[in-house]
C-alpha cells in the first residue's frame, strides 16, 4: 500500500503563484511515476503533470508553461509550481502514483486550490 499526502492548496489571487507538495509513504520500490491531476467543479478529472523517477516529465498540451513538475529532495515527493494563476485553475489537486513493478496505483485524497481576487 502507498500513501499519498497532498498539501500546499489555498486561495490565491490571479497572477499569482502556488507551490503543492505530495509526500508518498508505504511500501515503495522500483520505479514509479507520480503525478498531478485536477478536478474543476462539474468537470471530468484531467491531467497536469507526471514525472518518473528518472525526472522525466510529461505535461498536458493545455498545461505547459504555467506548471512545473519536480521531484523534491525528500525521497518520494513531488511538487507542482504553478504560476500566473488564473480562475480557471481553480479545481481540486490529486496527487497520483503509479508503480511500475506492481502496475497499482494510488490516490491521494486532494487539495483544494481556489484562485479568486
């Protein structure tokens, strides 16, 4: 089982920035890739953002610019940057992991991120 604990969302204002971290725990080996992906109210949830363990990284065509991806130096976390916040970014934050020795994936249970002046 993996464990995944999302913080770092809030209300921000437009143009500004916020920085979400995710801390996976529980039994992890081999590689894996985590992941962002966000949920606006009424709509499906969509991709962000995923990076492996190598620091290879892949960004939804509607996300690039404004998002960074990173692994952190604490093992198994990973940050989402994002910038120029705009209304429209205003969804809920899931973390996501995927192993790719046991193919499992796990959720983390969200943040919310509200971009109102």
């Amino acid at each position: 089982q993996v464990q995944l604990v999302e913080s770092g969302g809030g209300l921000a204002q437009p143009g500004g920035s916020l920085r979400l971290s995710c801390a996976a725990s529980g039994t992890i080996f081999g590689s894996n890739i985590m992941g962002w992906f966000r949920q606006a109210p009424g709509k499906q949830r969509e991709l962000v953002a995923t990076i492996t363990t190598g620091g290879s990284t892949n960004y939804a065509d509607s996300m690039k610019g404004r998002f960074t991806i990173s692994r952190d130096n604490a093992p198994n976390t990973v940050a989402l940057q994002i910038n120029s916040l705009k209304p429209e970014d205003t969804a809920v934050y899931y973390c996501n992991f995927r192993s790719l020795i046991t193919a499992r994936i796990y959720w983390g249970r969200g943040t919310q991120v509200t971009v109102s002046s």
